[in-house]
C-alpha cells in the first residue's frame, strides 16, 4: 500500500468526521433552547467539523497552493468564529433574548450600569 492511498483513505475519514460535526453543530442551533447553548453549538462543534474537513482536503490535494489557502481558511475561521460568538453574545444580551436565570455572575451588568453611571 502507497502512502498516497493512505492519505486519501486519512483524508476521506477527517471530511466524514468533520462533516458529521458540522452536521451535529445545525442540529445544536435548530433543537438547543437558548442563545447561549446555541451559540455554543455554532462555534465550538463547527469550527473543529471546518478544520477536520480542511485537514481531510489537504490530504487529498498535496499541493502547496492549495495547502496554503486551506491553511489561511483555517486561520480566519479561528480568528473570526469567537469574535461573532462574543457579538451574537452581546446583542443578545442587550435586546433581552436570553435567559438570565442560568447566569451566575453577570459582570456584563455591572459595567452597564457603571457606564450609564458615568453618562449621568
């Protein structure tokens, strides 16, 4: 057995994987009760189901161009995916759209009101 076919059976094995993840995480965000559990489910789950699936890819395509650009999508995915996790986050909390009864310390809160002190 060649290497080449090892890395495509590898490759084939990190797209299943990651597109079973990818799959788990639109399951999260359509069943899952509330913005926290789902922003949860539209981060963490999705973005490694994004990096088996590049991983699986590159195994497949071995060229240097395209291990790069997989490479730069892999990067702005973590680079981004908290970013946009801490603003649905936010403007959710700021709208009311989530529940604060599951919150155990609320500092978000406290800077608010700490702000508005500062406006008055």
């Amino acid at each position: 057995m060649r290497w080449t076919e090892v890395a495509d059976g590898a490759g084939a094995a990190f797209m299943l994987g990651g597109a079973v993840l990818c799959l788990l995480a639109g399951i999260g965000l359509w069943r899952l009760p509330d913005v926290l559990t789902r922003m949860h489910a539209a981060t963490k789950p999705q973005s490694l189901g994004l990096l088996l699936v590049l991983i699986g890819a590159g195994l497949w395509l071995r060229n240097i161009i395209d291990l790069s650009t997989l490479l730069l999508v892999g990067v702005f995915q973590l680079l981004t995916s908290p970013v946009a996790a801490h603003m649905v986050g936010r403007a959710a909390y700021r709208t009311g759209r989530m529940d604060r009864d599951h919150i155990v310390l609320d500092e978000l809160e406290e800077a608010l009101r700490a702000g508005e002190r500062d406006d008055e």
